[in-house]
C-alpha cells in the first residue's frame, strides 16, 4: 500500500477510536468495516496488477517468436 494510503488508513482508524470514546460504536464499525475493505481492494489490485504483468510478458514472449 503507498504510503498516503497507510496514513488515511491510519487516521480513519484514529477516528474510529474516537467514535468509540464518545459512544458512536455504530459509526466506529462502519469506520473500521471501510478500513478493511479498503485494505482488502487494495491487495486485490496489487494481485491484478501482478498478474497482468506476467501475462503481457507472456504475450511479448509469444509475440518475438512469431516475428
């Protein structure tokens, strides 16, 4: 994750701790619900982005042996 992303993140949670002190227990959830699902998107896009790669690396190897 970069590096303003880990301190949304942490600043988020920040708040969700926050709620909590002042009884928003319902709001801190949710606070906390979108962290991990932040978290969660952003791993699934490194995983895609990992992936794609090795398949256009494929292709251009594929590509230079038909050429």
């Amino acid at each position: 994750m970069d590096s303003r992303a880990v301190t949304i993140v942490n600043t988020a949670q920040g708040v969700a701790s926050y709620l909590d002190g002042i009884s928003q227990r319902k709001r801190a959830n949710d606070v906390r619900r979108l962290c991990r699902s932040n978290v969660g998107i952003r791993s699934h896009l490194a995983a895609l982005q990992h992936d794609n790669m090795q398949l256009r690396a494929r292709v251009a190897e594929l590509e230079a042996k038909h050429v």
